[in-house]
C-alpha cells in the first residue's frame, strides 16, 4: 500500500516521463546519431552507376523485363497478358502479327518497343534479306528510310533495342544514325548488348537519346536450370537497389517460369525505370 504523502513526487515523475513519451523525435539528442533514411538512401545512391535510370530504393521493383522477338504468334501476347506483372514488347518490324500484337500490348497498358533487327557479325544468324534489317554499307539515306519505316510499323512504340546487331552496334557511323533518328521520334534506347564491343550508348549519349541496357539474358540457354541461374543474377542486381534490365524470348519454358517463379513485387515496368516523358521534357527546356 502507498502511503498519501509518496503521491505526489510520483505524479511529478509520471508527468517528466509523459513529457519525455511526447517530446518530438528531432528533438531527442541521441536519437540524431541513428542515420536517418534519407541519408542512407543518398549515401547508396553515390555507389549506383551514372546511368540515366534513376534508384527505386524505397521499392523492391528493380528489374524490368524485355521480352523480344514478339510477332509472329499471338498465343505469345496472350501468355505474357496473362502474367501478374508488365512486360515490355519487343516487337519485330513486318512480322505476322506485329500491328495486332503490339495493340493488344497496348490496351493492357504494356509498354511496346521496336525490336530493331541489325547486322550480326555471326554467319549462323546472318540473313541479309530479313525485312527492315539495317547493315553495314547501307548509304545514310537508305538506312534512315528503312529505320523510319519499321518504326511506323509498329504501333504505340515508346523505344526500341536491338535484335541480333553483334557487328552493327560496334560501328559508329550507324549508331550515330539509330540515335539521330531516336531523337527526331523521341524514342529511349535499350541496348541488348550482344556485343562487349558496342558503342551504342555512346552515341546515344552524344545525342541526349535517353538509354539503358541489358544486364541479363534470362534464356541464353534455354535449360530451366539455366534460367534460375540467370534470374537469381538479377535479383542480386536488385537486392543490391541496382536497376537491372533483363531480355528475354518467348519461349515455353521462359514463359513457364515467369508465370509459376517470378513474383510481381520484384517487376517494374520499363518506361518507370526511364522516365522517359520527364527526361525528353527536361532535354527540351535546354
Ligand atoms: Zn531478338
């Protein structure tokens, strides 16, 4: 039992300590030494490489996907609908299906690309006569009507990547076209990297094209085993809050595995990563 006279210091205490509870944090000297969010954020960002993608930290949404080589079936466009999460289109120009592909992509609120065919510098892979292929040799005036061409192919096309292109990406001269007609159009630029040799992004850099590139193939080997491979590289670029684009092939088991191993939480969409709209708008301000 409390004798009356021990009350009242202990409702002195109860108010210092109901005074302390209340005391906003800032306030709270000690408190300032714990790192604050913000800056933590800010002190990972300086690690990030300077790329035009910016850091989605606050988010477990780091890996945008490419699915390429879309057009020639529909039954493609429908499995990728049906995923828990957006894909971005890879569609090549004067395939099949590509227009209705493309507008399928569209109405779901997919973002679409101009899967640009370009020269290899692999004879398995070389076809010259592939519709709407850009090559070496090409005069400038061929080549801009042919880029342009494709691009008013496909509907709805916010960027474009390249398809093949090993021996097309290393050249300067042609890159230096791709970009210049980019810019005319506004388009971002994806690069595939299918050659260490690509100056690409060079270019696009020259030309204040907004850019990005692949940092994995989910199905350079089409083994499911494979593929968890390549996935689990991608998710360490995330868990690391690195933007990491992955290309990949509609394939059946590339798209068995989206639908039954993939979860949403870890997919952005591509056009979120860019920002292409206020990029474009700031380049214009200059
Ligand atoms: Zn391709």
């Amino acid at each position: 039992m409390l004798k009356m006279h021990a009350l009242p210091p202990l409702f002195v205490l109860a108010c210092i300590f109901f005074l302390w509870l209340t005391t906003p944090l800032q306030a709270q000297d000690w408190l300032k030494a714990a790192p604050q969010s913000h800056i933590v954020e800010q002190q990972i960002n300086n690690y990030l490489p300077s790329t035009p993608t910016r850091s989605l930290l606050s988010s477990q949404q780091n890996i945008a996907i490419i699915m390429d080589d879309l057009g020639y079936r529909l039954s493609d466009a429908k499995a990728l609908l049906a995923l828990a999460f957006p894909v971005t289109f890879a569609v090549i120009p004067h395939t099949p299906f590509a227009t209705e592909v493309a507008s399928q992509a569209h109405q779901a609120g997919r973002t679409v690309i101009l899967h640009q065919p370009m020269e290899t510098s692999n004879p398995k892979y070389h076809d010259i006569n592939q519709v709407g292929l850009l090559y070496q040799g090409m005069t400038r005036e061929h080549f801009v009507q042919v880029l342009e061409a494709n691009i008013a192919s496909v509907p709805y096309v916010s960027g474009l990547n390249n398809h093949m292109g090993s021996l097309l990406t290393s050249l300067d001269e042609p890159m230096q076209w791709v970009m210049e007609v980019s810019k005319k159009h506004q388009l971002y630029f994806v690069d595939s990297r299918t050659t260490h040799k690509t100056v690409a992004i060079a270019h696009a850099q020259r030309e204040g094209v907004v850019w990005a590139e692949r940092k994995v193939f989910l199905d350079a080997s089409r083994d499911i085993m494979s593929i968890k491979k390549a996935w689990q590289k991608a998710l360490r670029y995330a868990k690391k809050g690195q933007q990491c684009i992955v290309i990949a092939h509609p394939y059946p088991e590339t798209l068995a595995f989206l639908k039954s191993q993939v979860s949403h939480r870890d997919i952005a969409s591509l056009r979120n990563f860019l920002h292409v709209e206020s990029q474009y708008a700031d380049a214009k301000s200059y």
